[in-house]
C-alpha cells in the first residue's frame, strides 16, 4: 500500500517591508515605501533578505519597449542600408497610366484613396513645415513604433529616441543632387562674394514684388523682409537654401531687366540674370536641398521661371528642371492640404503659401508638359492641396491664428489671376489627358467635355473676360494680360479638344468639331494681330512686348497649323472628289493666314518664326494656286467630278488612310525642341498630315 504523499508547503517570498507586512498594509516596495513615510517611520522600512521587490508588470512593460526599441533600430538600419530610389524621383506617378478618366481634374484635385502618415520631425515641428510620405513607407512605420512606445506606462531609460530626422538626412544626404553638378569645393564664402551690393539687390527685390502679372506669388513680403534684414545683418549665419531662394529672386529680376530694356537706363550695373542663375544652382547644391523643411521648392520654381523667361524658344531643359521642382514638392508634401493631413503642424500662414506655391507649379507643370508634347508629370489623383484664399498680403501675415475669410474674385489681388486661371487650367489638363489615350475615347465624351469646358470659361468673374485690348487706356497692364492669357487658354483648350476631326471633313458626324476647332483658331489670331498691332514701335504695349512668352507664341503656331491644314485638306478632298471647295471659305481662310504670315515673318529672326513662316507661305501659294487652276480649268475644260477622279493618281489614293489619324504631339513636340527646330519642316507636316497633293 502506498502512502499519501507528504504536502510541503512552499513559502512565498515576502514583498512588503516588515511594517506593512505586520500591520497589513499595502506597500509600494520603495525604500522608505510611502507607507512609512506617511507614518513618520523611515528608519524602521527594512524588507527580508529574501524579498521580492521587482514588479513584474514594469517587467512586461519594459520588455515591449526593448522589443520596439529593436524593432525600431531594425528598420532604422535596413533603411539606412538598402539603396533606395532618389527621394524626389521615387514620388513620380504618371497619371496618364490609368485608362479611367477621374471624375475631375480641376484644382482642387480629387482625394487620395489611402492613408497618408504625416512624418514630423523636430526641426519640421520648429518651422511649422512637415511632409507626407505613403503609410507603408519605412518612415511611417517608426513613427507608428513610437506612437506605441509613447503610450506605454514606462520605459525603460535605456531605450533610445531614433529621431526621423537624423534618419532622414542620413537616407537623403547619400542622394544625387539631380544633376546640378557636385558641391565639391564650394564654399559659403565663395557663394557670398557673388550676391550683388545691398542697392542693386534692393532694386531687383522691388521690382519682383512689384511685377503683379509676370512674377508669381509665393513669396509673403512681410515675412521676406524680415528674413532679407536678417540676412545682411548676418549673410554668414544665414541658411545657405535661403540664401540660395534669394539669389533666384534676383536672377529673375535681372532676366526682367534684360528682356524689358531696363537694364540700360539703370542707375548702376545689373549683374547677368545668368551668372545669378548659376549661383542659385551652386548654393542649392551646397545647401543640401533635398533635406531642407523649407525655401527650396520655392528656389527651384524661381529657378526654372527665370531660366523660362532667358528662353528664346522652348527648351526641352526646361521641361526636365520642371520634373526636378515637382518631385520635390511632392517629397515636401505639398501635393496635401494641410488641413487633410492627420495631425499636421503646418500653421495657417504656411499652409496658405504652400497652396500659393502649388497652385503656381500646377498651371506651369501643365502648359510646359503640353508644349513639350509630353504628358504631365503631377499625378493629380494623389493630389488634394486646395486653391489658395483671394487675400491681400497684408490680410494675413506669420503667426497668424486663423485665416480670414476670401475676399471675392471680383476683386482684384495678387493671387485672383492664379485662382481665376485654375478652374480654366483644370479643364485644359483635362481635354489634354482625354485626346492622349492609348485607347481613344468616344465622340460623345468629346461633345460633353466641350461642354464643360465652355461653361467653366463662362463661369469664371466678369472682370476676367475678354475685352480688347484698346481697353489698356483704362485699365493695368496686368489685367489686360491676365484677360487675354485666361482666354487663351480657354480657346487652345477647345482647339486641342477638337483638333483631331480636322481631316474627318467630309463626315458630318464630326462637323461640329471641324467648326469648334477653326473658330477658336480664328480667335486666337485675331488676338495675335491685336497685341501684335498694340506691340509695334509707338504702339500702347511697345514696352511690354517682352511679357509675349514661348508659351503664348506656340498657341499662336497651333492656331495657325489647324487653319493651314484645314485649307490643305479642303484642296485635297476636292481633288480627290473632284468638286469644287466654297471659294468662299477659302479665301476667308486665306486672308487670315495672310495676316498671321505678316506678323511671323516680323519675328522671323528666331528660329520658330521662321519654320512657321514658311509653312504660312507654302500653305498660302498652294491655296492660290489651286483657288485660280480651279477656277480656270472649271470655266474652260468643263472640269467634272468624275473626269478629276479618274485622273488621279493612284498612289495619291493610297495614302488617304495615312490621314485618319494626325500625330498632334509630333508638332507639339518638334517645334519646341532646339535640338531639332532647326531640322523640322512644318509644311511638310501639313502635306504628309493631309495627303499628296496633285495640281491640276
């Protein structure tokens, strides 16, 4: 039989201390616990030798924070380690990859569909400027490791903060510079010795501020005041990305002295827009600019206006410096509200001049990108920055708690052109992304796209409208030009929309587009003749012929290439059908393209007026030619339909085909480009876009 086994009892140790165990009372097992403090009896709080007086709960608290603290220098170091793409570049989206159209593409942008973590640091918190990177970004994650180990009840001193900002510089500092060159041997010194005396930097910082219509917004002057007495009071201690904004201000005011003549009834030397621009990409490079919270983008976009303005036709350069500011901007996160971002610092003032700055790279990002003949390099369906408030600069200022509500658009500020072109920008963008898929949309998308597009022209403050240019002997310069540009826009959007049925002449389904399309090119060079007539020596806006930009001349080049090819297409299909085109029409067309020949070849000294020129001229000949053989062989050889087709050639049949689809971005693209302008022949374009011709 077997005995019940013995059962020992096995002591606990003792956690409180010998009083409290005595007296039953709750210890806190510090020594003197606070149980004896209270009762006066320090002396006497003595615990066992075997006393246990670790808390196990601070154990398992301490435990997930090592654990975090692992996991956190785990990530840290993974992404220190792993080669990642440029910060700038990786934020490039092509949002022409999707074949769904957004419901708009207006500004404000349409909301992004996933989350976004606001990544702050301690130097973002200090100027109030944060940047957003997607939630399954590395960043994101430490950030949301520390939000736990925040809410931990303890944490073990040990643990250590891994600042995001340390991080980040480490991450950006291994980066290339875009490009730029190397900061190799460049001091701040040497950067200082090129910034013009306090005088002529005091000129051209007044005439930024004071050029409402060419120089944009995005610099507050009370806030650039005080940061410009600081910066002479002390150029060394000043950061060198600021000094670097600085130098391109001034670059684009000399780059306004030189163009508007100026320069030479200047009191002193202006320095070269050019030498000032050069220094500008010297001091970004020294200053790091891919790590700086603030002043970057804006030098970037100061940069690439001025560089712009230099332009005598339009680079390709250009469009890559473009690429450059908007992947920035988009690192910096000014592609996001700062009221829709989650827990963003970003203070009113600054959340203003960001949306003054993004709604200013937005409109350049989109005419520069059609110019090129290239899609757009804002991916707006990740986009949602709001269109900044119509206000004064001085109805708001740093530091200010809340911002006033928007004065209405009918009066005028520096920001009401910007905010009143936008709508009309949106719908451009918009017409520019429906005729480039891959895969065309249908004619009634078309039709409902010019509606909406001609309403939000309609829609935009009376003061904004069209008037003529006659007007300027009551009205600012300014408002004569933001007018005449906002109509532009508005008529090109309607060409670029309807451009494409041109050579559809004889289906009837697309007549309304034929009609559209050549209307708006009639506009369009009847403002042509206007400012050019304006323009001329003794004329109201000799002095301001400069403000006429690349970008405003190409719109004036596709007006006149629709009228052109619609002319040529008219004597093709009259040659191929053998009837006879309205004479009529002809030469309503004909004298217009008369007129704008006139004017290109005034300005034939570039190298785009000349190719445009002679496309005008060939394109004139070949209308008079066919309009006066027409008319003879009609009165004299009885010409008929049948007899004019079965002269036809047959390989001039076998090329319509070639027609059906015109490759518009060939000549958006070819006259822009310097490398090539030189080697493109428009009337070639015109001839192979319509088909052979045969005279008759």
């Amino acid at each position: 039989m077997i005995g019940a086994a013995k059962v020992e009892k096995r002591n606990r140790p003792p956690k409180s201390c010998e009083p409290c165990r005595t007296r039953k009372l709750k210890c806190n097992r510090n020594q003197p616990c606070d149980s004896c403090i209270r009762r006066n009896k320090q002396s006497l709080c003595h615990y066992a030798s075997n006393a246990d007086r670790h808390d196990k709960r601070a154990d398992r608290n301490e435990s997930v924070a090592d654990r975090l603290k692992n996991l956190e220098s785990l990530i840290a170091t993974a992404a220190q380690n792993t080669q990642t793409p440029n910060p700038a570049s990786s934020a490039y989206t092509n949002e022409n990859a999707s074949q769904k159209q957004p419901a708009s593409d207006n500004i404000p942008l349409s909301d992004v569909s996933r989350p976004e973590t606001v990544v702050s640091t301690a130097d973002t918190i200090s100027s109030g400027l944060v940047g957003q990177v997607d939630s399954s970004h590395w960043s994101s994650m430490l950030e949301n490791i520390r939000a736990i180990r925040d809410d931990l009840p303890a944490e073990s001193p040990n643990t250590s903060n891994i600042s995001s900002t340390t991080l980040n510089n480490d991450v950006l500092m291994n980066e290339a510079n875009f490009d730029l060159g190397s900061p190799d041997g460049l001091t701040l010194e040497h950067i200082l010795s090129a910034v013009p005396p306090r005088q002529v930097c005091d000129t051209l910082v007044s005439v930024f501020f004071l050029s409402h219509y060419t120089m944009m917004p995005i610099l507050h002057p009370t806030k650039f005041q005080h940061e410009y007495e600081s910066f002479w009071e002390s150029p060394s201690q000043t950061s060198p990305v600021w000094i670097a904004l600085l130098l391109a201000l001034l670059s684009l005011s000399a780059g306004v002295y030189e163009i508007s003549g100026m320069a030479r009834s200047s009191q002193f030397p202006i320095p070269s827009s050019k030498a000032l621009s050069k220094k500008t990409q010297e001091c970004l490079l020294l200053s790091n600019y891919t790590a700086a919270n603030e002043h970057a983008v804006e030098a970037f976009l100061l940069l690439l206006v001025g560089c712009w303005l230099r332009a005598k036709v339009s680079d390709t350069n250009l469009w890559f410096l473009m690429g450059r500011v908007v992947q920035l901007a988009i690192c910096k996160g000014y592609h996001r509200d700062s009221t829709k971002v989650p827990g963003s610092r970003i203070s009113p003032f600054d959340g203003e001049m960001r949306r003054r700055v993004w709604v200013c790279l937005y409109q350049l990002d989109s005419l520069m990108s059609f110019q090129m003949g290239l899609p757009s390099m804002i991916p707006s369906d990740f986009c949602d920055t709001e269109l900044p408030r119509n206000l004064k600069q001085s109805d708001f200022y740093p530091g200010i708690a809340e911002l006033p509500p928007p004065r209405p658009l009918s009066e005028t500020t520096t920001m009401s052109y910007a905010i009143v072109k936008a709508s009309v920008m949106g719908m451009f963008k918009k017409v520019v992304k429906h005729t480039r898929y891959v895969t065309p949309l249908s004619y009634e998308e078309t039709i409902s796209l010019d509606a909406e597009v001609r309403a939000t022209y309609d829609k935009i403050p009376h003061n904004f409208k069209y008037k003529p240019l006659t007007s300027f002997i009551v009205d600012e310069i300014s408002i004569i030009m933001s007018r005449t540009t906002i109509e532009l826009l508005y008529l090109k959007s309607i060409i670029v929309l309807h451009r494409q049925y041109l050579t559809d002449r004889q289906d009837s389904r697309f007549a309304f587009s034929r009609k559209a399309s050549l209307e708006a090119a009639e506009k369009l060079l009847e403002r042509q003749a206007e400012i050019n007539q304006l323009t001329l020596p003794g004329g109201l806006l000799h002095d301001k012929k400069w403000m006429i930009t690349s970008l405003t001349l190409s719109d004036f080049t596709l007006a006149a290439m629709v009228i052109c090819l619609d002319l040529t297409v008219a004597i093709r299909n009259s040659m191929r059908m053998g009837t006879n085109t309205e004479e009529e029409e002809l030469r309503k067309n004909l004298k217009i393209i008369e007129k704008a020949h006139g004017i290109w070849s005034s300005s034939s000294e570039n190298s785009e007026g000349r190719i445009v020129s002679h496309a005008l001229d060939s394109t004139i000949r070949r209308v008079k030619d066919f309009i006066n053989t027409s008319s003879a062989a009609t009165t004299t050889l009885g010409w008929s339909a049948s007899t004019a087709e079965t002269e036809t050639p047959d390989y001039i049949m076998n090329n319509f085909d070639m027609i059906d689809s015109i490759d518009w971005s060939l000549l958006d693209n070819q006259i822009q480009d310097p490398s090539s302008i030189q080697d493109f022949d428009l009337d070639m374009w015109l001839m192979d876009t319509a088909g052979p011709l045969e005279s008759l």
